[in-house]
C-alpha cells in the first residue's frame, strides 16, 4: 500500500511523531533547530533523505520562505482585520506563529484533536502528509498602521518609510479585490494539500479577529532561489529569472533583500518588503507571435534560455553587443530593461508562481499567468525602480497586472517568540 | 544542477527523443504500445525507472485516465464548437488526438518549433518535465447532438440514451457558467504544469471551431483507483472512497464502468460516462462540528478512516450493527447511502480532486471542496441512482453542488484512429 506522496515508507505517521516527541517537545526547540532531528530520533523512517529534506526550520534570524529554496506550491493570502484592540493583533499573531511552528514540523495545529464532543484542532487533511518543505512568511501591510484615515492599533508612527504604496505603473489593471490586506501569509510547500491546510488553519484560528480578504494559488513555481535548483519555465515557455538572487549569494541578500541595522525602523532589522503582483498573461496574442517575436521581446533563446547572441543559460548578458550597428538585446527587450544595470542595481529576490484561475467570461481564454512575488531591502529601490523601468517593455503587449500587494515582513523569531512580537510587544 | 521536479538525470531531453524517435516514428507504435519503450531505445537515461512509471499509454481498447492509478493533479474544462460544420469537428477531434499522442508521450506539440518565422506549435512551458503520467481523456456532451433544438453536426439520431441530462438533486445550486460543454477534457498527471500544458495546448489548435467553456483545476486527488494506492483525505480531513472500484477489480469495472457489447449504441463499446460535479464544501460550518459530528456524518473515523464501529479503514462496513438498539452507522451516514447495497448495487469508479477557487466574497471563505468525477457503464443506473440515494445525507448541511456535466467517453483509439472516431467517421 503505497502511493506516489503517500508513501509510509518515505513519511512517518504524524501519530509516531507526537508520541515520541511530545507537542511540549517543540517549545524546546532553539532557533534553527531542524525539527527532522527531534524525528529522526523518534521513528527509524524519519531517518529517510527524502523526509529530513521536506522540513524547513520555522525559526531564525529572518522568516522561511524567502531565501529557502523555492518549493514547487503555493498558496497565498491575506486578511482584513475586524478588531479595534491592539490586544487582539497580538493574539492573532501569536497564535498564529504556535500553529505555523506545529505545521511546518509537520505537526497538526494543537493538540486537542481526539475530543468527541468538541470540533477538532486541526481539519485534518494534511494528516500522513509530513512536512513537506511548509513555510509560512508573514506580513503586514499599510493598512495596519492606518486604514481610512483611522490608527486603530496606536501604529501609525511606526510605518516604515518603505513600506510605500505602489504608484500606478504604465498598462495596471489592479482589481482592488485581489490587492492589499492588513496581514498577508505566504504559504509554500512541495505539495498543494499542505499549503491549503495551512491557509485554512490561520483562517479557523483568526476567526472573530480578521476575515480573508483575497487568495492566489500557484501550481508551479517560476523561479529558483538556491543555485542547486534548475530554472523553470514561465507560461509563455521561457525560463526567466535566471540572475535571480539566490541564497548562495549573501553579498546581494545583504545589499538588496535584507534590512540592515542602519535602517530604519529598528524594528524592521533582518526582515524584508514583499512585493506581489497578479500577472494576467495574454497568452492567445503570444501564442499568436512567431518565435522571433517571442525571443526579441524577452531577450533569451525560448528553448536554450540563453540570452540573445549567446549559447547557454548562464552565459553572460552582453547589452552592448551589436549587430550590422543593432543591439544583439533589443532596446525594449525584458532582460535588458530589468538588468540591475539598467535600473541603477536593483535587485529582487523573486518567488514568482504560474497560476490559473478558470476562463475569462469576456474572452473565453485561460485566466492564468505570473503571480509575481519578490523580496527586497526597500521597494522604493527595489520593485518600484525595476518596475518604472519597465514602462517601455515589449512584454507589456502581453501582460497585464491585474493584483497587487506590498507588505513588511518582520523578522524571524524564537521558539518562545512571535512573528510581529518587534512591532507589537 | 538538479531540482526536485527538474532533474536532468530523471528525465531524458525532449530533443534527444525527437532525434531519435522522429515525430513519424509515434504513427507506428501499435495499440498498447508503451512508448517508454520507443523511448528507452533513444537514451540511456530512459531506462530510469522513474520515466518509465511516469508514461501511461495512450493508446488501447478504453481510454487512459479512467482505471489508470489516479495522478496527483487534474486540469478539467469543456469546450463549445462555434461550428455547424460535421468535417470541423472530425479535423478536431483528429488534430487532438494527435496532439494527446504526443504530449502523452513526453513530445511537444507539432515538429515546427525551431521556425523563427512562425508561432512555435508548442507553447514550451513543459519542456523538459517528461511524460508526469499525463492521460488525456475526451468525452462529448449532450449538447453535441442537439443544441438549443438544432441537430448541427446530423448526430441527434446517434445520441446514447445513457446520456441523459441530470435531473435537478436536493440542494443543487448549479451554476451554467460551470456546466455543461459540447467536448470535454480531462488532463490528469503527477506535475500541474503538465496538465496546464496540455488544456491550453489543445485550446489553441481548437481555435475557429471551439472555445473554452469552463475550467476547474483540482489540486489533490481524493480517489484511489488502484489497490496499490493509499486512500487519501478529502478537504473534510476524511478518507473517503475506500470502497472505490479499482483497476483491479475486473468484474466491477465490465459490470458498473465499461460500456459492454450488448449495450446501445455500438459506437460506445468499451467506452463510459463520465459524471462531475463541482461540490463546494461549506468548511467553516464543517470546522465548527464536533467530531463526533463529523464522524457520525460520514460514518468513518476521521484519524483511521475505520467505518464506526470497526477498527480499521479496510475493515468491512456492517450497516446492520446496533449499539442499544440504534444503528451504529446512523441512517442518514454518507457511507450507509452511497452504498451499493443501498442503491440498487450501483457502483461508480471515482477520481476526485480537491480544489479551491479564491475567496467567496460574500462570505469571506475559501470557496473551495471536491470536484467529484465519477465513470460508469450508464448514469441512469450509477450517479444518478447514488445521488437520489443521497437526498437525505446528513452530509448535505455540508455541501452544495455548484457545477456539473455528464459526457460519453468514446473508446480508446489506435495510433492511426482517433478518439471519437466510432461516433463520427
């Protein structure tokens, strides 16, 4: 009896986990503690590569989800919050860091699940599945510190200067609907079932306390954020993101994705800006395109993703090569308008997801595209100098942006701590 | 350079397979020909163990993605013919079939994908993510034989009367815009961005005869339809469809699945009808029951998936089992009304996926739940039996059904027919 991803070989049960662990056992874990550990201890099965490998540390000097590499799922959401007392965002949030800890140890959210007379803790459909590389990154957006006009939680002088609202960019479509919120949690695993179950236990849990207010599934990530992982290719059959910033490369975290001790505010130290935008891709009008189109308009080979005038993926981006006196890149090629050189050295770490969302009615055509995801030291710097930048770009015939997002995240905690416990506490 | 779902050393390239191979080289694999095998002759790489299980064949006397051991991820959609003319509708049906051979088999869609000068026949975001178990399985609607009271194609004599138009069950809130279709497809594979691939592919070649009608994209399977794989959970946290008919189960399948030689009309020999429902789970109601609640309504354990009364998922269900005086499985427990012994005998072969579409913005919940789809000899005597069976589920507090088709699925086909051949040739 065994299945692809349920195979008890490879995953010990979840009631294996708790007996010989204890729910208890997890406050004891330090920062950094690699949860399998604790597990590879309990059941010879969780000695197994393939397990130690599918859990992801929740705690550290920052979140998880963010230089971890990039896993295949995601579910992304925020909340609205229906308080007026500070005292219950503090809850939430500590709350919802306990049952973060016990899902991405592949735990079930407390530890009351067994009471007949009770509804259960945990919904249940993530059992057997183990950790599966889960993360879950918090963050907050603008309206936290001010929502029509109101400082409802004594916040607003705490807003980072960053933590900008986007101005309107060249070709946005954004549905207010699909943007903002006043938290926002970004859930990433290696297997779609997990990531549900987390998004849906935050929202039981901050039930009376904040409501979702937009989701976005990702079925296939689009990016690589480690140097081990291969590139993938986006919907329009091309890999993208090859220069990303990779855990690999702590010089650029440093520079453009972590905030420094010299920014401000202090409490925002060895977090980072998430920017989030929902891509509609106009994929019929690319489809139409003739490769030479496609390749002009992107500036990399579809099927090698080499840049033009080169051979290989990785080889060097050369913006000043001509031909017959032409750039080799055109003009308003992508690669060459997002290249940190172009755009004063900003630089993202990108997380983006291919999503689908059934048919537009209007135009009986796939709704689906980028859900584009970055992390950077300042959006001022970062997103919004890259994004300007693309006002001139030939993909823009193709794409639209039709979500929208910005939000703070906080830095990482301990095993005793909060996410949010360096704003709130 | 090596990624979870992008190993290089897993997969051969897909241009190592078409120089060896040659795209004429499918025409003349036979019937049941594993094209693993063509494959394993190219590259070293193919004989990995791991490529060979993830190819289904494509061709044979059913169609694939019925018993096949059910794939992880599923991209569903119906399609509308803007045609009135018979010969479009063959040229489709012959053009997708090609392309399913293909893509089924790991190859992109069409050989022209070098040609700067023209659109490439395949959109390339699954270049290189090899075969994933992808089937692809085509069935045709009502609404193909008359429409609107117009027989377009001079098919309404053909009509099976297995076909029927479903009748309106207790608490359907059908929604058109999610119903219904005059083709149907079923992409099912271990990667969603193979089934992705795949709808969006054969949605550009239907271009000027068909248009996408709606689409559901189901996350995780809910269904096991071979005994060698584990019953997973549905978004109720239970295991449902532990008496599933499987692929091993020879009998069930010639009585309950497979159109037989004796039945009406010839040209649906060996072939099924497939019934789906979109079911929106009402979760927060559900997450607010106790377990007792919940399990009494389903009439299982929720952590074993025992059937009440009982020890073990697989132990068998004892509907005449009494606890002082009172049925141990309640009467109006799902388990007891879906039974066979309850309806008649009808048994159904299910693969059901998990979905969720975003936020309901009435409500503020994951509009989310199972997307049942079930295959059957004759959905007189299969779905809509169970379903009338079920009118009074103590279950149906917690669902509603929001979108739903019934399709004949023609035969399975030889690598120089086509599906839907027995219909319309």
């Amino acid at each position: 009896m065994s299945g692809r991803e349920h195979s008890a070989r490879a995953r010990p049960s979840r009631r294996g986990f708790l007996t010989a662990a204890g729910a208890g056992a997890l406050g004891a874990l330090t920062a950094g503690t690699v949860a399998g550990d604790l597990l590879s201890g309990a059941t010879p099965a969780a000695a197994d590569d393939a397990l130690a490998g599918a859990q992801v540390p929740f705690h550290g000097l920052h979140q998880a989800g963010i230089v971890t590499p990039a896993q295949d799922r995601l579910l992304f959401a925020t909340f609205d919050l229906t308080t007026n007392d500070r005292g219950d965002v503090v809850r939430l949030l500590q709350e919802w860091t306990r049952a973060a800890r016990r899902m991405t140890a592949g735990a079930p959210v407390g530890s009351d699940n067994a009471d007949l007379d009770a509804p259960p803790d945990d919904t249940g459909e993530a059992a057997g599945l183990g950790p599966a590389s889960l993360t879950v990154t918090f963050g907050v957006g603008g309206s936290l510190f001010r929502k029509d006009g109101v400082d409802r939680y004594g916040l607003a002088a705490r807003r980072p200067a960053a933590l900008v609202d986007l101005p309107e960019f060249a070709g946005d479509v954004v549905d207010p609907a699909r943007s903002d919120g006043d938290l926002a949690v970004q859930a990433c695993a290696d297997d779609p079932n997990v990531c549900f179950h987390a998004i849906r236990n935050l929202a039981r849990i901050a039930r009376g306390t904040a409501v979702l207010r937009w989701s976005q599934m990702g079925f296939g990530r689009t990016s690589s954020t480690d140097a081990t992982q291969e590139t993938p290719r986006n919907l329009m059959g091309f890999k993208d993101g090859t220069n990303n910033v990779v855990a690999e490369d702590t010089d650029a975290l440093r520079s453009s994705v972590w905030v420094g001790a010299a920014d401000d505010p202090a409490w925002m130290r060895d977090g980072s800006y998430m920017v989030v935008r929902r891509i509609r891709m106009l994929l019929e009008v690319w489809d139409r395109s003739t490769l030479a189109d496609q390749q002009l308009t992107i500036g990399r080979t579809k099927t090698a993703g080499a840049p033009l005038g080169a051979r290989r993926e990785h080889d060097a981006v050369d913006l000043d090569a001509t031909s017959d006196g032409d750039p080799v890149i055109p003009v308003d090629a992508h690669i060459r308008l997002a290249a940190p050189s172009e755009a004063e050295g900003a630089r993202l770490l990108r997380r983006g997801y291919s999503f689908t969302d059934g048919i537009d009615p209007v135009t009986n055509q796939l709704d689906a595209g980028l859900f584009f995801v970055a992390f950077q030291r300042d959006p001022r710097t970062g997103f919004v100098r890259v994004q300007q930048n693309l006002a001139t770009d030939a993909l823009n015939e193709y794409i639209r942006h039709t979500g929208s997002g910005v939000f703070a995240i906080p830095p990482g905690t301990t095993p005793t701590g909060f996410v949010g416990e360096t704003l709130l506490a």
